[in-house]
C-alpha cells in the first residue's frame, strides 16, 4: 500500500497562494487515512468473526450430532479390553456321588404375540389351535383384538412346535429365549431335587428358581453365575435309587400300603445313597397343588413325615440301660402282662410269659420289658440320651423340608410318657431321624448328621454311646433277624441285623385306628462291621396272603428291606461273605 | 539448528500418530475376534450341554431296564445279585495255549552239540 503524504507539495503551494490554510488540507488527508484505516480493520474484524462463527457451528453442529447419535443409539461402555467368556445365565448342574447328571438345563424358547403386529389374527389363532390343542381358540381371538399390545401365549415350547409356529408365517407371533430346568432321569429322585419353575419373567429371559428339595436350598449357591461350570454334587447314588425305588414300588403295591418310604445311609459319614418316598412326581412336570398335606405327591414320606415309629425305639432304651451299666444282655425283666400303670396298662402283642433278658425283650419286642428298662432309666436320664440321638430337633438334611420337619416331643414327661416313649409311642419323628440314630448306635456310638452331600472328609461325631454297648446293639439287633421279629429280613452274604416296628396311627379325632399301621424296620448291613443303614416306612400296609391280613412289619416292611438290600448291597459295592465251598462254577456276569 | 528440532519432533509426533491409530484398531480387531470366539465357545458349551442332557436322559435307568427287559433274549442281563460274587479261586485256569505251528515242517540246521564238561 502506498502511502499518501498528508501535506502533498502541490495543493500545499496551490493553498498557499490562494490563501487558504494548508491545515486544513492535512486534516482533510489524516480523516481520509483514518477512515481508510477504519474499513480495513472492519473487513479483517469481520473476516475473523466470520472464520469463528463457522468453527462455532461446526463445534455445534458436531456436539448436536453426536448427541443425537447417543441419544438414539444403544448404550455401551467404552471399553479397551473385552471381558473373558461370555457367561450363559445358566444355574449350575445336580450330578449324584459318581457325577452322572439328576438336573441340568436346556435352552428352549417361549411364544408371545404383539396384536398390533398381527396380519390375519383370525387365521393365527386357527392355526395356533391346532398346534396347542389345550389352547382356546376363542379366547385367543378375543385377547387378539383387544386393547393388550403383549401376550403369552405358551412358556415353553419344543423345537418342532417352534417350527410350526413359524410356519404360520405371522409376524405378530415372536419367541423369547427360556433356560428350562430338565430332569433327565425323570422321577427318580424326585423329592430330594424338589423340582424349579420361572420366577421374574422378562422377554429376554426368566429367572428359574428352585421350588424345594435341595433346588430351594442351593438356589442362591445355583444361580451364581461365578459358580456356574461347577455342578453340585449329591451324595445320591443314580442306580441305588433306581433299584430302591423300583424295590420300594413293588413292596408298596404287594403290601396294599398306601405309601412307603426308605432312607439308605452310610452309618460312619451320615451321607444319604438314596432316599425314596412314593407316591412320587414327575419334576419336570410339577403336579399342581391339589392335593395337600401328606396326601400330596410332593410330600417326602421320609423327611417331612413325623410318625411314631414304634418298637424300633426299643433299641435306643436298651442300648442306654446297657450303657449306664444297669443291665447287661443277660439281665432277666418281669415281662409279667398286661403291666397296670395308674389307669393304663400296657400289653404285648402275644404273651412272653413271666421273665424274658434283655436282649430276648429286643429279639421278641416286648413292651412290658422296655417298660420297665425305661422306668429304670428315669425320665431324665431317657430325654437326654434322645436328644443326643437327635430326636429333639429338625435333622440338618439340605432340605428346606427337613428344616421344618420337627419331631413331636412331648410336652410333659411323666413317668407314664417315660414307658411309651421307651417302646416308641409318644414321640414322632422322621425316617430319617431314625435313620441318623440307627447309625450313631451301631458304627461305635459316634454322631452321625445325616447329609445329602458328598463329604470329602468328615469329622467323627460325638460319642454317644461307647463302642462296646454299640457292639452289644448290634449283635441283639442280630439276633432280631436271626431269630426274632424280623426273620424275613436274612439276606445271604451280608449279615442283616435291624429292630422292627409296628405303630397304630393316630386317629386325627382322638385315639388310634386299630387297623391301620405304621410298619417300620430300621436295619444295618453287615452287622459285625456297618456300613450302611436302612430304614423302610410303609403307611397302611397289608399283607393279604394268609387267613387274616398281617400288618406287623416283620410280615410287611421286613421282606421289602430285605429285598432292598439284596439288590442294593452288590451295586453298593458290597460283596457277600460266601461260605467256603457253597458255589462251585462262577458264571461270567458284569454289573 | 532449531528448524531441524522442529521437523524432527513434528515427525516424530506424525509418527507416533500413526502408530496409535493401528494399534486402536489392531486393538479394536482382536476385540472384535474375542467377541466371536467367546460366543462360539458359548454355542458349543451350549450344545455340549444338550448332548449331555441328551445323553443322561438315553441313559436313564428306567429305559435301560426296558432295553435290557427287550433285549433278554440276546443278552440276558439281570439285575446284580449277591450269588453274582465269586471269589478268585473258584476260577478255574485256562487251558494252556497249544504251540502257534500246528502242522508238521521240516527242518533243516544242525544239531546242537551236546554240552560236555
């Protein structure tokens, strides 16, 4: 740019000699500059605010955009890792001792109707029909056309029904992925898994939580997801309980019972290899509840059923007498009937005449005798040796049934109590409370807490009783097969020892029936050196080959233990003791 | 002197540039390969789950004592009893195997001397 002089010589002079003042033309020429000056500045100014303006925008544009974007998409986390294997929202598996699987989970699908989304809702429900037959097409048609935008239509459906949905081809008809609980094995074990169904429920997923049985009492440790690939295992044996269920379901229907159960465990650990009551249910198709109470198929005969077990508590009388060192095997006991109590009198089935010993009181099953062992022993002395055995309280089996099956102490103790409770009338408890004090009895007097997982390694109880009244028990339980009540209950090779017992059911309105029993044998196999105990509970049963029907246990729940053990103890593991020379040839066989 | 420190950290900052950009999306690539292994591990765990599902319920035992009820005839399995025990001297030894060569051969060498003291 060039620059102008502000006094150019020229107009100067020409100013001059017209007399003007040559200021003026200066300032003239400074305003002109000036104003130069000012229009350039303006331009550059505005050039600058104009180069800003268009950064604001995009800046502007960009934050609105991107705001938009997020606004409108799905969230997710900025990440710089990915997380490690996708975990599947699965519960974790239930496999018995050997790890062959009793629960697992299968990926099915759910259906569910958008209405607004539906083409040809008339035709859609036609076809539905015929798909679901328990469906009403009616009523679908009606749900179809009213106000609702969302519909179940059936919560879980198989592959192929799946497929015939999609045939329809309408797309108003969509499926939500659903993690369903199978069983495998059917009913076999069903009151110890308790079975599962939906909780929340969403369209993506549902929650399956367990409904009872170890399902409910694991829930939280099942769901974790962090625990998910380790299954839980069970101490239940698959194909003990099978041969046990089939066993105990046969018995059942041959001894006209109208239940039965059976609880087979180990006598040192308390771990529980089977545990059947029937009548049973299917998990996988839980009944509805209908029925209630112990009718129900639902209820565990062997875990929530608190009865009175009868003579099998003779065992636990004599074991204390024994133990307190106030009879011996040997001891004779006045077994004079009927025994008169203040207005009670107390009879034996038959007569033992005037005296019977100690352990003839077992093998024969006296209540006069045991009677009167427990009146020796004193009120006292008995509650606490029972509560030791643990028939004070719920057993700790992992079952929320278990939990709430309290036995029936009685209230007041009187002397008159003291007797009936020594011969098992009184107090109710459960199988497996029987089961438990079965075993602290016969393997050394130790505690046992009867569990339904695997112990990898186990503390010994307590003492309870002292080894050698323990070996006494079992050689008079012994004696009870070989020549006592239980006579039926011999199975070659695995020497059986156990106490019978025969209790009249309460009659709810009062009093008991006369002809309707609960029949029990709690035995232990082999009785020198016990392994397992087994207890077998018919309800109402009747044997129906002689004159009369039998309902004594020794007629009835004996020769179905029997056979319980007869095939459980070779798959157990067991082998018999043979006697030298009895079988010559071995044929070839594999289990 | 100064020119030169200037290109050089501006090269520099070029490069170290470009090499954040591929390593974001080497990054963004293993991520993404991850992603697809771990859901392939899941669909495969998923199915495994299913054969096995499959398998315990094949084997339930109430189907196999219908299969071995069906299939007495052939096989005659029974359930294991406790008269199914043998001990190992009730097992009678088996016959010793006779020699490989069963017909007659002739032979030709010499032979061996006979061992003097």
């Amino acid at each position: 740019m060039t620059r102008l002089p502000l006094r150019p010589l020229a107009r100067i002079l020409d100013a001059r000699a017209k007399g003007e003042n040559p200021d003026v033309i200066e300032r003239e020429n400074l305003r002109l500059r000036h104003e130069n000056e000012r229009d350039r500045l303006r331009a550059q100014a505005e050039g600058r605010l104009l180069v800003l303006a268009v950064f604001f925008l995009c800046g502007f544009a960009m934050i609105g955009l991107r705001m938009g974007h997020l606004a409108n998409s799905e969230p997710a986390e900025p990440r710089a890792a990915t997380t490690t294997a996708k975990i599947l929202a699965a519960r974790a598996d239930i496999v018995d001792r050997k790890g062959r699987i009793l629960a697992t989970n299968l990926t099915t699908h759910s259906l569910y109707a958008q209405p607004p989304l539906m083409i040809d809702k008339a035709r859609a429900a036609a076809e539905l029909v015929k798909i679901f037959p328990d469906l009403d097409e009616e009523r679908l048609l009606k749900d179809f056309n009213g106000a609702r935008k969302f519909l179940w239509i059936k919560r879980r459906i198989s592959p192929e029904q799946q497929q015939a949905v999609h045939d329809i081809g309408d797309p108003g008809l969509l499926y939500g992925p659903r993690e369903m609980r199978l069983y495998p094995n059917g009913r076999l074990a069903a009151h110890v898994l308790g079975g599962a169904g939906f909780g929340r429920e969403g369209v993506r997923s549902a929650e399956v939580v367990g409904r009872a049985g170890v399902e409910r009492e694991f829930d939280a440790a099942l769901r974790d997801p962090g625990r998910a690939r380790e299954p839980l295992q069970l101490s239940i044996d698959l194909t003990v309980q099978a041969a046990v269920e089939r066993v105990l379901a046969g018995g059942m229907r041959l001894m006209n019972a109208k239940g039965a159960a059976a609880v087979l465990m180990d006598a040192k650990t308390g771990e529980i290899v089977s545990l059947v009551s029937l009548p049973d249910f299917d998990p996988n198709e839980p009944p509805s509840n209908g029925a209630r109470g112990d009718a129900a198929p639902q209820f565990n005969r062997a875990v929530q059923g608190v009865y009175e077990l009868g003579s099998t508590f003779k065992v636990f009388a004599a074991a204390q007498a024994i133990e307190e060192g106030l009879v011996s095997p040997g001891t004779w006991i006045e077994t004079e009937g009927p025994m008169k109590w203040g207005r009670h009198r107390i009879r034996d089935f038959r007569d033992h005449g005037p005296a019977l010993t100690v352990e003839d009181i077992i093998v024969k099953s006296s209540n006069i005798g045991t009677a009167r062992m427990a009146l020796m022993l004193g009120a006292e002395r008995q509650q606490v040796f029972l509560e030791r055995l643990g028939f004070r309280s719920p057993t700790r089996l992992e079952m929320p049934e278990a939990q709430a099956a309290r036995p029936l102490w009685p209230g007041k103790w009187s002397e008159i109590v003291s007797m009936t409770v020594g011969y098992g009338h009184g107090l109710s408890a459960s199988a497996t409370h029987l089961a438990a004090a079965y075993g602290t009895i016969v393997n050394g007097g130790r505690k046992v807490e009867p569990t339904l997982l695997v112990r990898d390694s186990f503390a010994q109880g307590e003492a309870v009783i002292s080894e050698r009244t323990s070996k006494i028990m079992r050689k008079m339980m012994r004696e009870v097969v070989v020549r006592g009540t239980a006579s039926f209950g011999e199975v070659p090779g695995y020497a059986v020892g156990g106490k019978t017992g025969t209790a009249d059911k309460p009659d709810p309105r009062g009093g008991y029936y006369d002809d309707k029993v609960i029949a029990t044998f709690a035995s232990f196999f082999p009785a020198d050196e016990p392994e397992y105990v087994l207890v077998v509970t018919l309800d109402e049963p009747e044997e129906t080959s002689g004159k009369e029907p039998r309902r004594t246990a020794g007629w009835t729940a004996v020769p179905v233990a029997a056979e319980i053990i007869r095939r459980a103890a070779p798959l157990l593991g067991l082998a018999p003791e043979i006697e030298d020379g009895a079988a010559v040839g071995v044929t070839l066989a594999a289990n | 002197m100064r020119a030169f420190f200037y290109v050089t950290s501006l090269l520099a900052v070029m490069g170290l540039a470009i090499w954040a950009y591929r390593e974001n999306y080497r990054t963004q690539e293993a991520i993404r390969e991850v992603e697809a292994t771990s859901a392939e591990i899941a669909s495969l765990r998923e199915t495994l789950n299913v054969l096995k599902a499959e398998w315990s319920y094949l084997n339930r035992p109430e189907r196999l004592r219908e299969l071995a009820d069906m299939n007495f005839d052939r096989l005659g399995l029974l359930p294991l009893r406790p008269d199914h025990f043998g001990r190992i001297d009730q097992v009678s030894f088996p016959p010793p195997d006779r020699l490989p060569i069963t017909r007659a051969w002739d032979v030709v060498g010499e032979k061996p001397a006979e061992e003097t003291e």
